[in-house]
C-alpha cells in the first residue's frame, strides 16, 4: 500500500515539475505568452477581426501594432455592434479566424466609402491607443463580442500593419517555478517512501504460520 | 477538434497551470450590446442640460440641432421661434439627470434608450428618448411626451440581464422573440389612434380611453372658426420606432403625430390670428387661406388587458403658411 502510494506522490511530483516548467518558460519572467509577428495588408483603410475571431473570454491580452517608418496607427477594441457600423460600406482585411499559434485566415471586405470619422473621437472604443509608429493595447477579453480594429487615424486607404499578440498572467513565471518546486518536493517524498517500503520489503519474511504442526501428529479434529 | 479549440485548449491548460482565468468560451450567436449604461446615460442628459440652457437663454434654436432629432427638434424650433417672435420668456429645460434609464439591446444602429425623468423646476415629468442613428454620430433626443407628475408609469418588461424588451420593429415582435400578444401591432394602434383625432365617431371610437389629449384636441377643434371659413382638419401617424413591453403584458408607444388645420376663406372675408401663436407667421390678416401644421408626440400606453391611452404628449406649431 505504501509502496503505491509513494509511486503515486512520485508521478504526482513528475507531472507538476513538468507543468510548472512548461508554465515557466512559455510564459516567460515577463509572464506573457507571446505569438509571433504578423504582418496584415489591406488595400482598404484598416484591418479588423471578426466577432467570432474573439470567442473566448477571460484572460487578459496584449496587443501591439506597429508600422513602418512610423506611420501613424490607431489600435482599439470595441464591441462588434459599434465596430461592424464604423466600417460599414468601408473597404478593409477582415481576419476570419486564427490557428494558433501562427496562422491566420483572412478575407477581403469591399467598400466604397470611407468612415465617417476619424478613430480617435469615438467613444464607444473599450481600450484604445494611437501613435506613431506603433500602438498597444492590454485588455481582459470580456464576454461581449468584441473585434480589434488596426487603423489608419487619418483614414488613408492602402494600409499595412504588425501585429503582436501575447496573453498575460501576472505571477506565471514565479508560479510555474513554485510549482516545479512543490513538484520535486512531492517527487522526493515519494521516492522515499517507496524507497522505505521497499528496504522493509527485503527483512526476512516472517512464517505464515507460527503453530507448527509436527507430521503424524494428529491435528484438533483428529486427523492426520 | 479545430486548431484553434487545440490551441485554446492548451491556453487553458496553460493558465491553469499557471494558477489564472481559464478562457471561457463565448455565446457565438448573441452579438447585441446594451444600448446605452446609466453612466452612459447620465453623461448624455448632462450633456443635454449644458447645451440646452444655452439655447433656452439664447432663443436660439441653431444649437439644438447638436443634442435633438427627428420630429422633437421640429417642434423645440418651432416653440423657440414663437418664444422670440412672440416675446415670451421661459425658463430653461432643464432634466434631472437621475431619472430611470430603460434601454434595450440591439444587435445594429440605431441605438435607443429612453429617460423618465423629472423636469427640474416644474410639475411635469418627460419620457425622452434618445437616439445614436450611427456610430459616428452623438446622442438625439427625438421625442419627448410630457407626462404630468401624478402620471404613474407601468412596470417594464425585463430580459435575463436586466435590460428592457423593446419591440422589434422588422420582425414584428418583442426583442425576447416573443409574439407582442397586442390585439393590434404599436403602428396599427396609433394610425387608429390618429383616425378616431381625425373622425371621432370612428369605427375605433370604442377602442381608445377618452384621454385628456383626445379631449383637449376636440374642444380646439369646436373653438374653430365656422362662420365665413371652411375649416379642416386632418391627422397622420408616423412610423412608430420606439416601443417598451410592459410587464403586463402590454407596451408603451412613443409616437408622433402630425395635424394639419385648413382654413379656407370665404371670399370678401378675412382671417385674423391676432392673441394666438400662428401671429408670429402672419404679421396680417389672411384673405385665402391658411395651412397650419402641428406636430404632437405621444406616449401611448396599451396595457395588458383594457383599452389604450395616451398618458403624456409633448407638441406645438412647427409651421404655417397662408395668402
């Protein structure tokens, strides 16, 4: 019995170290899982997911456009309602769905009118930043249906943008460790009292049955 | 299992592991979103009250086109045009900013959402409702019936997150996807409403409570001119937007209503609108005719069980012209 359950703290221990670990390096000591850099053009004025892109709810993400030569870039969130009417009848790349960790489907949206304002003064955007050259956002994914739109502020058509996306945890990194810690504690535990039962396992074994019975003798119901 | 779910799953995992949220997934097909908030709202009716004291002071209605819409920012001119032309003074509209937000969830624009509210300053109380025609436009107010302050409102239907069922005007039924259950669609009420104005021995006669509006309409219209004037009068419904469902059952209509009043002049004759509102247009008696038009919007209430209502209207003269 002891013997199991040592194996048991020891496999335990083996799979926390190797979760901990796993958790430690991807999120890394910046505690961000990080995607790759992706490059999205649109001949339209503006690049921007849909709803069903964004499905999930709950962690907090970061989000960093940035172009070249330092182009100005406008980044926001918004819900999809407020977002599908701002590009309405606007040309633009619209991404269909992403294949993590690196690929993205995307599709052409036509339009032959620009938005009627610029990004910046609208105030329905949940998180948003502009800047030139580059733009971040950081936001918890919440449970509306939201898309990310990366736009040119002064509404230029013919629009090319860099993309990086990253999920962060605070405490990942430092968690994944503490865990990998706990994990070789329980492992070792483990060991040794597997270790324990089997040196008990190698006294001499004692006689199944102390009363011997002599041959010919007869027993208590008197046979022999 | 898709790449993305694999993917998500391992996000999971991931940040499980890591001792945070897991993602959670989404209602794919629920894409509306709460018209409005009530700090939303409440910067909205702030908003109003700064720009409309300016217009009030000013008398001047260039200004109102920044926080009105629709039929109301007819009528808000109109009554500031007869305010300057007529020398009346008022004090300034001014909304008690903590009134009672009802506002639905809309899947596209035009957002809506309607404020009862107090009116600081007087007895009366408004049913405002405010509109976002895009979302690149701001906050309207489009239509404002006045309700009288001992008016009690009904209870309103809610959804399972709180928020107001109001009536989907293409489909023709409750945002809940219910059946309206009326005896008659919203637009259907008010064209009979705007009928039985017009005749009131209307086959609808029976249909409607004798409100107040409906009561007070008539005696202006016995007050016309009969002698050596044809006078006419006729009453058009427009399309009804906004519906709240009642708890009951029943529903609350904001509709506007225009009327036109036709004078004809009988020949040697003259028609003089010295002491009324219509002076400001005609600076002389009239010897042919005159059209004047008012525009009236209304808050109808159709219970449940029993016979409909108006409860609160809002209007005036928005236009005359005459030879």
């Amino acid at each position: 019995m002891r013997r199991a359950g040592g194996w048991l703290l020891v496999v335990a221990g083996l799979l926390l170290i190797a979760g901990g670990v796993v958790a430690a390096v991807a999120f890394g000591p910046d505690d961000r899982l990080t995607s790759g850099r992706h490059t999205f053009t649109s001949r339209g004025v503006a690049v921007a997911t849909a709803p069903t892109v964004l499905a999930y709810s709950g962690p907090t993400i970061e989000l960093t456009a940035t172009r070249k030569s330092s182009a100005p870039v406008f980044l926001g969130v918004g819900h999809h309602v407020d977002v599908a009417d701002y590009l309405r009848r606007s040309a633009y790349t619209q991404i269909d769905s992403i294949d993590l960790p690196q690929h993205f489907s995307t599709s052409v949206v036509r339009g032959d009118r620009l938005p009627a304002a610029g990004p910046a003064g609208l105030d329905w955007w949940l998180v948003s930043d502009s800047g030139s050259g580059s733009a971040r956002v950081v936001f918890p994914l919440p449970d509306d249906a939201v898309d990310v739109v990366a736009i040119d502020p002064k509404l230029r058509r013919g629009f090319e943008v860099m993309v990086t996306a990253a999920v962060i945890q605070e405490g990942a990194f430092v968690g994944g460790l503490a865990m990998s810690l706990a994990g070789v504690g329980l492992a070792v535990g483990g060991w040794v009292l597997r270790s324990g039962t089997a040196a008990r396992n190698l006294r001499p074994a004692e006689p199944a049955h102390r009363a011997v019975r002599l041959e010919g003798e007869p027993g208590p119901d008197g046979l022999t | 299992m898709s790449r993305l779910r694999r993917g998500f799953a391992t996000l999971a995992l991931l940040t499980a592991v890591a001792g945070c949220a897991v993602p959670q997934s989404k209602e794919r097909d629920d894409l509306a979103k709460p018209a409005t908030t009530l700090a939303a709202a409440e910067q909205v009716l702030i908003r109003y009250n700064l720009v409309r004291e300016q217009v009030d002071r000013a008398a001047d209605p260039s200004a109102l086109r920044d926080i009105e819409g629709g039929h109301l920012l007819e009528i808000d001119q109109g009554l500031l045009f007869l305010r300057r032309e007529l020398g009346l003074s008022a004090a300034p509209l001014r909304l008690d900013t903590s009134g009672d937000i009802l506002a639905g969830s809309f899947d596209q624009y035009p957002l809506w959402f309607a404020a009862f509210t107090r009116l600081v300053g007087e007895k009366e109380r408004v049913a405002a409702v405010f509109t976002r025609a895009t979302s690149t436009s701001r906050w309207s107010m489009t239509e404002a019936p006045r309700l009288a302050g001992s008016t009690t409102v009904p209870g309103v239907a809610t959804d399972s997150e709180g928020l107001a069922v109001t009536y989907d005007v293409a489909g023709a039924q409750w945002s809940d996807g219910e059946p309206t259950g009326l005896r008659a669609t919203p637009q259907q009420l008010v064209d009979r409403y705007a009928r039985l104005l017009q005749q009131p021995r209307s086959r609808w006669r029976d249909d409607f409570v004798k409100d107040s509006f409906l009561v007070q309409m008539r005696e202006l219209r016995a007050e016309q001119p009969s002698v050596d004037v044809q006078f006419s009068q006729t009453w058009k419904a427009e399309q009804v937007e906004h519906v709240v469902k009642l708890s009951d059952g029943g529903a609350l209509v904001f509709a506007t209503l225009v009327r036109t009043d036709r004078y004809q002049v009988q020949p040697g004759h003259s028609i003089d609108f010295t002491g009324l509102e219509a002076s400001a247009y005609f600076s002389d008696p009239l010897k042919s005719e005159a059209t004047l038009r008012y525009t009236h919007q209304v808050l109808l209430m159709v219970p449940g069980r029993g016979r409909p209502l108006v409860i609160g209207q809002h209007g005036g003269l928005v236009d005359a012209t005459g030879s």
